[in-house]
C-alpha cells in the first residue's frame, strides 16, 4: 500500500511546485526578468530577443502552458491517490 502512494505523492508535489512556481513569476514581472538574466536555460532566448522581449513571451505564452502542465501532474497525483483510498 506505501509503495502505492510513492507515484501520487511525487506527482502532487511536483504539480503544486510547478503551478506555484509559474503563477509568482506571471505576477512578479521583476523575478521573471531576474530569473531570465540569470538561468542557463533561458540564455538562447534572451540572447536571441533580449530580456524584456523574452519576459513578454514568457509571460504571453511559456508561462501559462508551464501552470497547465502543473495542474494536469497535480490532477493526475490527485486522482490516484481517490482511486487508491477509494478501492
């Protein structure tokens, strides 16, 4: 039954993690543009449009697909942990 839970947990937490993350950088314009000025992975789009063109497509597009992806991981953890108790 533990081993069970492994799988649901992982996925709430990540899911609660990702949607969080993604909602404080939508709503706080300066720890989006501080992030990007200083994550590896966000230098080819900064590099290529600059930070403030890069935080405006991130805010318009990246973001908003980065909280869905978070909500399904957490509606999948959440399901399975009511499939799990409920049988």
């Amino acid at each position: 039954m533990n081993e069970a839970l492994i799988l649901p947990v992982i996925c709430i937490l990540a899911g609660s993690f990702f949607v969080v993350r993604n909602v404080l950088h939508m709503t706080n314009g300066a720890r989006l543009r501080r992030y990007l000025s200083t994550s590896p992975k966000a230098r080819l789009l900064v590099n290529k449009y600059g930070v403030e063109e890069t935080a405006a497509i991130s805010r318009k597009y990246l973001l908003p697909i980065g909280v869905l992806v978070g909500l399904i991981i957490l509606l999948v953890g959440l399901r399975a942990l009511f499939v799990i108790f409920s049988a």
